[in-house]
C-alpha cells in the first residue's frame, strides 16, 4: 500500500508565498514522476508542475517563473515552492505519483487560499 502525505498549504495573502511538502510511503516502492495538481471549486483538477526521476520538470504555462518544484529521492518527498501567489492560485493542492511499474497514487489535498 502506497501512502501520500501533504502538508504545508494554508492562507496567504496575495504576493506571498507557501511550500508544499508532499511525503510518499509504502513497502517495495519505486517512484519514477512526482507532481502537483490543483483544483479550484468549480474547475478540473489540472496539473501544476511535475518533475521526473531525473529531475526534468515540466509547469504549468500559469506557475512558470513562481513555482519551483524539487524532490529528495532519499526521503521520497516532492516540494513545491509558490511564490507570488495570486487568488487565482487558490485551490486544493494534490500531490500524485507514479511508480516505476506505472501505478498512478494520489494525496488527500491540501487547501491553499490566497486572499487579503
């Protein structure tokens, strides 16, 4: 059983920042893409940003030059560091990865708001 935990969103104003922390867990689990989505109420759940076992990321066009997404394979944790948040950033963050023999895990989500 593979478990995801994610901490770290919260409220924050408008030009602020958060980081996300997202904790994998479970026996004989090799992970190869981790990642952030969101979805705001209302809207999809879309992808933030991702980066693979290499280190190669990919961001949403929205995020790009506020977010940075990082991992440590030693901990298998993923990080996302937002800054600049807008309120259009406001949604619940949900951390996701896919294992090496291409089954897809999910967090629970973490509500981040932006607002004054």
């Amino acid at each position: 059983q593979v478990r995801l935990v994610e901490s770290g969103g919260g409220l924050v104003q408008p030009g602020g920042s958060l980081r996300l922390s997202c904790a994998a867990s479970g026996s004989s689990f090799s992970i190869n893409q981790m990642g952030w989505y969101r979805q705001a109420p209302g809207k999809q759940r879309e992808p933030v940003a991702h980066i693979s076992s290499g280190g190669s990321t990919n961001y949403a066009d929205s995020v790009k030059g506020r977010f940075t997404i990082s991992r440590d394979n030693a901990k298998n944790m993923v990080y996302l560091q937002m800054n600049s948040l807008k309120p259009e950033d406001t949604a619940v963050y949900y951390c996701d990865v896919w294992g090496i023999g291409g089954s897809h895990y999910w967090g629970q989500g973490t509500q981040v708001t932006v607002s004054s």
